[in-house]
C-alpha cells in the first residue's frame, strides 16, 4: 500500500515547457522530495481534452514518510514553491489516498 497526493494545475499561456521541466519525474520537485526516506514516485498527467490541464501524483511508502518530509523540509518546499509561482494559473489540492491491496 502506498499514500498517495494528488494535486490539479491549471497552467498559465506558454508555460507547458517549463511546467512539464519542473514537475515532472526528474522535475525539481521529484529532486527535493528524494533527500527524504520514503519518497517512491511523482507521476505527471496532461488532460487529453485540456491541455493545459495537469495532475500531479507524488507517491509516498506512507502518511508518515509524507508527514515525515513535511516537517524535515518546510523550509525547501516553501523556496522551491515560490521559486516556481507562476508557472500554473490555479494549484488545487483534490486529496491524499491510500492505494488499495
């Protein structure tokens, strides 16, 4: 079983590039989250009928791996966010799930 975060971007005109670059499995995202135990897999999704439309799927072993990262590296996650604002237009949080046996 695995916990798993589900995020939704909405991106802003032209930055396709630099989001796919960002967010996606060798992203910048994906190499913060690696420094922490825990961490299995971002998968990066595009909408087929929007596509400037994105999901992101950030893979944990656990809640507590995830919970784990969140207190070790607040301070990365909020440079690492700020550094990136702009690229989408919307972020939406849609859960956190457990992946079923």
């Amino acid at each position: 079983m695995s916990y798993d975060i589900v995020w939704e971007f909405r991106l802003a005109a032209g930055r396709a590039s630099a989001f796919e670059q960002a967010y996606g499995p060798e992203g910048a995202w994906v190499r913060l989250f690696r420094h922490a135990p825990g961490f299995i897999e971002t998968r990066l999704l595009r909408d087929t009928d929007e596509p400037t439309r994105y999901l992101t799927m950030d893979r944990w072993e656990s809640r507590d791996a995830y919970d784990d990262f969140t207190r070790r590296f607040a301070a990365e996650y909020r440079t690492l966010d700020a550094q990136l604002e702009g690229l989408a237009r919307s972020e939406t949080r849609l859960g956190a799930f457990d992946t079923m046996p």
